[in-house]
C-alpha cells in the first residue's frame, strides 16, 4: 500500500457519544463484517472483552484495519471515560488524523475537551462528526459553535443536516451542492441517495458554501486567485483546498449523521480518504540520538532506517504483545531491532496486523503501518524501536499523575504470588496504574485514575489470574508543596571508628508552579564539591521528598538548587552528599511553609430542571464550588470544581436524589491546597 493512500485514524469522543457505534458501522461500509455490532446487545467487534460488554462501554483502545475507495484506513477505536484516558493518549501519539465523535444534543462535553487538547498537543488534524442527530433535543448549529467557542477551533460545516430530530432524513452536502438521503428508518443499512436541494434553500446554502470558500481559500494560493477573480469554484479544488487547510490546522471539517440509524458514516469514510493525512504528509520524522543528544531528522520512507514506536503492551495467555506504530523502514518476521532508550536489542518472533481479538500473521512491516510485534521482552509504552547503526530516541508518551489509593491484599496466601505476577502484568499494560509497598504498614498500594479504573483492573485480575483480593477502602492520593523559599547551610560529618563521612553543601528550595514537578539545578562554582558528588545531592532531596514533611505525602513543585558546599579528600562520598542533602532537604522544607495538596475534579452532572436545586446543593455540602450552569437540551449541565475526597460513592446519592435521571462525568483538574490540613494528617 502506497503511502499516499495509507490513513491512520482514531474514533475519540466523550463517553456515550456514539463512537463504538460509528466504528461497527465503518467495520460493516467496509465489508469488514457482514453484521454491524451492537452495544446495547454486546456483539460489538472492537468492545470484546468481556468488562467491556457487560458494562456497555470502550475501556480498552482496539485496532482494525479496513478498505474504502482503494484507501487502507487504519482504525483505533479509543476509551470515552476519563478513567481510561490513557488510552487516548496513547493513540492519539501515534496517530496521523482523528474523526472526533460529538453528541448533536448534549454538544461539546468534557472528555472531549480533553480529548481535544490532546490532538492539539500532538498535532493531530481532525473531522467532526455531530452524532444521534435524530434524537429529541439535537442541534446541529448550537454544537458548532460550541466547538468554535469551548474548544476554540475554526469548525467549518460541510453539511448541514435536511430534517431534525424524528424528522432527520439526510444532509446537505456543500461541496457537490446535492441532498443525500437515506429511508427513514434505515434498520436494513440501504444505501443513501441523491437528489436536488429544494429550491426555496438553493440560497441559504449558496451562501454557506460560500462561507466555506471564504475559509479554505487562505490555504491554496490557486483557489485563492479563482475567488478573488469571481470565478467558480468546482468540487476537486475544493475538496483540494480543504485538505490542505485541515492538514494545517486551519480549519476543522464538520459533518453530521445518525451512526445508530445508518445514515452518514459513507459521506464519514468518503471524508477521511479526502481530508485526514496520509503518513507521508508530515516532512520528517523528527527525533534525538541518544548518544550524542543531537537532533535526528528521519525521512519517513520505507527505504530509511528503521524507527517505530511502541505505545502499547499487552499480555495474554499466549505472551505479550507490543503495538508500534512504524514510522520509517522496514523489518521483517525474526530480525532484530534496538530499543535505544532501555540501550537492548530484541528479536521480533512474530509481526501482526490486529483486528480487534484477533490476529493476522505478517512477514514485513513498512513505515505507515500500526502492527503488534509479539517476543519483545524487555520493550515497554513509549519505547522507541530502531536500527542499532542508526539509533534515535522518539518523543514518548506522558503518562497522567494516579489520584486515587487502593491497598489490596490477597484473599488467600497460596495466591499471594499469583498477584503480584498479575499486577506486575497489569500495570506494566496500562501506565496510568502505579503500583507500591506502604514503607509503614506494608501494604500493597495500587494507584489509578478513578475508581472505575481500579474496578476494571481487579475485575481482569480475578478474570485473568484467577486472583480474588481483599480491597480497603479508596484513598486519595495527596501530595505536598512548599509555599516559600528556604536556605540551608547544612554540614553532615559521621565518624564512629571507620572510615568517615563527610559533606557540606549549601541548599535553596523554592516554590514553582502547580504542575512543573521537580527541577534541580547545580550552581556550585570553582570545584568547591567535586562533579561526581552532584548526582548524590540530588538523589538525597528526591528521597526527603518522597516522604513528605507533612504527612508523609510526596512534595512536589519545588526546584532544589546547590549553590555552594566543601568535602573531604578521603571522608567524602556520593553517599555522604546524599545524606546530608536529605537532612537539609527535611530541615528547610519544615520552615518553607510546607501544605498538603488534594486533587481537584471538574464534575459535570446533567440533570432535568426539576432537580437543579438538590444537586447543586448536594455539590456545595460536598466543598464544590459551582463554575457553570447552562441548558442542554431538555435539562441542566451543572460544572463544579469539587475535592475528590468528597467525591467517593456520589453516583449513588445522584441517583437517589434524581431518581436514577441525573449522570455526571468527573476528571482530574489540578492539585490545590487542602482546606483541613489537620483532618488529612489523621
């Protein structure tokens, strides 16, 4: 497959906004399958596990590859809660383009935000696709603005939808000027028709084809001067036109449809092979040499050197497998490639193209492709994967900051190896889970997202491992800051008979940002402690810091800076350096103003009207501070700022309060100074 007819693509939106779907209709327009899934039923292709049919949502990012206008489409069907939102993540990493999933009535909600943020930051161009446009309460118009105003994008429709509602029955296409249509209920997956539009609309969408000229123009030179010189514009420079603006960022295409009712996932595809790139849209595959810390520039060719990303792993009954997305090169079944951030070589025993569960064998892999590699022992998320004569380390994938505490234990001792083997696999597939031994009570500690995260993951650990677990109850996962700067001159000198132990140094602790994690810098001048001392001086505050000062919480957000110091020609050591660095680091954190940090979560409810009141009332009593409040649809979405702390078991109290009606949707925010720092020490 030529590079230029090659698309990977990622379905991504907030959870239930009908992605799944859209992907089991793409599976079935292809010819993939020959029955289109269902989630409602559990018989979807890429929700196969069996959490994921029984709780009738994505939990895990699923792969397929299908056919459209002799275009391959890789596909990666992604997680909508934010629970899994590493997933995306990940993905979105990887990726060439995205068709992001809204729902035509609640709009923009937020996990797509988040979702969106992301394509922004690897930039990934995008589609929009307004979804259930024939539910009671969908707006097409008002879910574009909310994408130009909350997600701050030049959306630009291409459609606009013939018929609301029951009465949805196609869209009018601005490019070719004619009205698709499709039979009302469509239950049969009939394929869509043209005819003419009405006439009494030919001039309100004259003019929105105009608006859509109007955009694109800025990005082709060649439609530009046709425009500008009144002359027509015809549909292949158009659709030329608006490729180039949405590869730059310029414009987002926005199209509409009911993906449950089989009405516009064709014109969908037809707008991928047209408007989302190809691999080789991108210049170069730009990267570091590991040795030298150099730039790399890679031409992103099959007949360059090999480099590919792993940006996931996952075990099974039959081994790991190691998703990579090829960038450049080629390799074939048994040759070896070089990890050049772990510094090992592996061998590939075996390459696939995955679709969903199940696996087709490969014998060589080209640069465009997303394959698994099956064999790779020592490879994890975020590994790059090169050629041993010409290494490059890719950028990786960030990983988000665990929230919430669970401590487990086994239910019987005979299993007590079988979970630490399960949960040394699990978290090693998702890096949005750590896990740890309490230094106090030593208790196992594992760290997620959200409590469904840590539901799904012991779930797949009784599933999986045959390990049944004993689960306290969640905590949160606190942090500390200081909130002044502080100067120590702190001198460690030990001599009890043997060898002493000698360091002085001279420490600054400052306060940074919420968000900027720890900096160190060494501002020592003239050889006043030697170079190989500096590293246990750092390692000496990273360990004080792990433990916290205030409740035992790791301490983050501070820059730790070595200005001055002296040693001992035969009593110092690294280990002296970072002794005395723990101890100073303890000393000036104390008189630094040292606070406890709880995360914050943006809670979004929608709720009818009825209930306005009981819930903003229940988020306030729960320390929230109430953001937003606007209408959507037929009810009310209500954003606050609330503790996570006092977030534990509220979709049960929802429910009571709205008698099962209201939902709501949490994410991580920031970390912000706790209110009781008393009651937190407890």
């Amino acid at each position: 497959m030529k590079l230029s007819k090659l698309r990977n693509i990622g379905i991504i939106a907030h959870v239930d906004a009908g992605k799944t779907t859209v992907t089991e209709r793409i599976l079935y327009y292809t010819g993939k399958t020959h029955k289109a899934g269902d989630v409602h039923h559990g018989t979807t292709t890429t929700d196969f596990s069996p959490e994921e049919r029984k709780r009738g949502i994505t939990i895990y990012s699923a792969a397929t590859t299908v056919f459209w206008q002799e275009h391959q489409l890789n596909v990666i069907d992604t997680p909508g809660h934010i629970d899994f939102n590493i997933e995306v993540n990940r993905s979105l990493r990887v990726l060439d383009g995205a068709v992001v999933v809204f729902d035509a009535v609640a709009g923009v909600e937020p996990q797509s935000e988040t979702n969106w943020r992301l394509a922004d930051k690897y930039g990934v161009p995008r589609i929009c696709f307004v979804n259930k446009m024939d539910r009671v309460g969908a707006n097409f118009e008002r879910t574009v603005k909310m994408i130009q105003d909350r997600l701050g994008a030049v959306a630009v429709p291409l459609q606009i939808p013939f018929g609301a509602e029951d009465g949805f029955q196609g869209v009018i296409d601005l490019i070719s000027m004619r009205l698709v249509l499709w039979n009302p209920d469509n239950s049969q997956m009939e394929p869509c028709w043209l005819a003419d539009v009405p006439a009494e609309l030919m001039p309100e969408m004259a003019q929105k084809r105009q608006q859509v000229i109007e955009v694109v123009a800025d990005a082709d030179d060649q439609l530009m001067a046709v425009y500008l010189e009144g002359g027509d514009i015809n549909e292949v420079d158009l659709i030329r036109a608006i490729r180039m603006a949405t590869l730059q960022g310029k414009m987002v295409p926005v199209l509409c449809g009911s993906a449950y009712r089989n009405k516009g996932v064709e014109l969908l595809l037809d707008a991928v092979v047209r408007y989302l790139p190809a691999p080789d849209d991108r210049d170069q595959l730009v990267g570091m040499n590991p040795e030298s810390g150099g730039q790399v520039e890679r031409a992103l060719s099959a007949d360059a050197p090999f480099a590919a990303l792993a940006f996931k792993v996952v075990h099974d009954k039959h081994g790991s497998l190691t998703f990579v997305r090829v960038y450049s090169g080629s390799k074939r079944t048994g040759d070896m490639v070089f990890n050049s951030v772990t510094g090992q070589r592996e061998r590939i025993g075996r390459m696939y193209e995955i679709h969903a569960d199940k696996r087709e064998p490969r014998d060589i892999v080209y640069a465009g492709d997303i394959v698994a590699f099956a064999g790779l022992k020592h490879t994890t998320t975020g590994n790059t994967l090169c050629d041993v004569t010409a290494p490059i380390v890719l950028e990786s994938i960030e990983t988000p900051v665990p929230v919430i505490d669970i401590a487990i234990e086994a239910g019987h001792s005979v299993d007590q190896h079988a979970l630490m083997k399960g949960l040394h696999s699990l978290v090693s597939e998702d890096p949005s889970l750590s896990l740890r031994q309490d230094a106090e009570s030593g208790q196992l500690i594992l760290s997620g997202m959200g409590e469904l995260q840590l539901e799904v993951t012991l779930a797949k650990l009784d599933a999986d491992f045959g390990v049944s677990v004993r689960v306290g109850k969640p905590k949160v996962a606190y942090r500390e800051t200081i909130t002044q700067a502080q100067e120590l001159h702190y001198r460690y000198k030990k001599q009890d008979g043997g060898p002493g132990q000698f360091a002085e140094i001279v420490l600054r602790i400052e306060p940074l940002a919420n968000g900027e994690g720890f900096r160190f810098e060494n501002q020592v001048a003239g050889g006043a402690i030697p170079r190989e001392f500096i590293p246990g001086v750092e390692a000496g505050v990273k360990r004080a810091a792990s433990m916290g000062v205030v409740a035992g919480y790791p301490v983050v957000d501070f820059k730790a800076t070595l200005l001055d110091g002296t040693y001992h020609a035969q009593d110092s050591s690294v280990l002296a350096f970072e002794k005395a660095a723990f101890l100073a680091f303890q000393q000036a954190a104390a008189k630094a103003g040292a606070v406890l940090m709880e995360p914050m979560m943006t809670v979004t409810v929608q709720t009818p009207a009825d209930y306005i009141g009981d819930c903003i009332g229940d988020l306030v009593r729960r320390q929230g501070l109430i953001q937003n409040q606007s209408q959507v649809g037929s009810g009310v979405e209500i954003q606050a700022s609330v503790p996570l702390a006092q977030m534990f078991g509220y979709i049960g109290d929802l429910r009571a309060m709205t008698s099962g009606r209201a939902s709501f949707t949490m994410q991580f925010e920031r970390y912000s100074a706790a209110l009781r720092q008393s009651e937190k020490r407890s």
